[in-house]
C-alpha cells in the first residue's frame, strides 16, 4: 500500500473594523492554497476595502508562492492608496515561520509589520522594525 497524499489547507476568516478588513489566516501558504489568499485580497479590493491586515501568526508554513501573494498585496494596494500590515508574531527565537521566510529572501523590509491584530489596527500604530530601528520598544510592550 502506498502512503496517503499530504493535503495542504488554507484558511481565511475575514472580520472588518472601522476602515480595516483584517483575514486571519491559518494552515500553509504553498503553490495550491496561495491562489485562495489571492483572490481574497482581489475581491476586497474590488469591494473598496484598501486597508487590509493579513495576520499571519496561525500560518505554519509559507514557500515563495505565499511569499509572492504577499508582495503582489502589497503592490495592488500601493497603487490604489491602500495599505497592507503584516501580523507576524515570534517564537522563542525572537522570529516567526514567515517573518523567517520573508526575511530569508529579503522581502521583509518591504512590509509594515505588527506583532498583533489590535496594534496594526490603531492609526499612529508605529512598524516594529522602524521601532527597533529607532531603538525603541516593539509597539506590543508601548502603554496606550
């Protein structure tokens, strides 16, 4: 008997807060599911909702197909005058699965980063990497 075929999943929950449409993804970002995150981000778009955050902290794996629907989010939304934040939490390491992967390829830099929903989703919200570019504490651990 052979081995049972691996089956890769994807899912998106979307929620909307005031301006914000936020989609939780959980599972893996690879060559078959990418395109489901794709369209998704297509549809808002063509919905009028330009101020997207993808969290990606339930993602446990993400090849340079999710990378590259990543990238083409943020170019969609770049030429519409919208804008995208990258939920990436990190492990004991001090980094996550996909902050590794977009860090790997050298994309990182490219995308406004937050380690929670509620802190992408507050307006004077300040991008971890140019906080600790600037020396100071990363936005979760900043009082209100």
């Amino acid at each position: 008997m052979g081995q049972a075929a691996t089956v890769t999943t994807i899912e998106v929950d979307e929620n909307e807060y005031g301006s914000w449409t936020v989609f939780l993804v959980r599972g893996e970002m690879d060559l078959v599911t990418s395109p489901r995150i794709r369209r998704r981000v297509h549809d808002a778009v063509a919905g009028g909702r330009h101020d997207l955050v993808i969290d990606l902290s339930a993602v446990r794996f993400c090849d340079s197909s999710g990378v590259g629907v990543l990238i083409a989010a943020r170019r969609l939304l770049r030429s519409c005058g919208g804008r995208l934040r990258l939920i990436l939490p990190e492990d004991d390491d001090g980094t996550g699965h996909v902050g590794r992967v977009l860090a790997a390829l050298g994309v990182r830099r490219l995308f406004e980063v937050y380690v929670d929903v509620p802190t992408a989703l507050t307006e004077a919200s300040v991008p971890r990497q140019a906080r600790t570019a600037a020396g100071l504490s990363p936005p979760d651990r900043i009082a209100p």
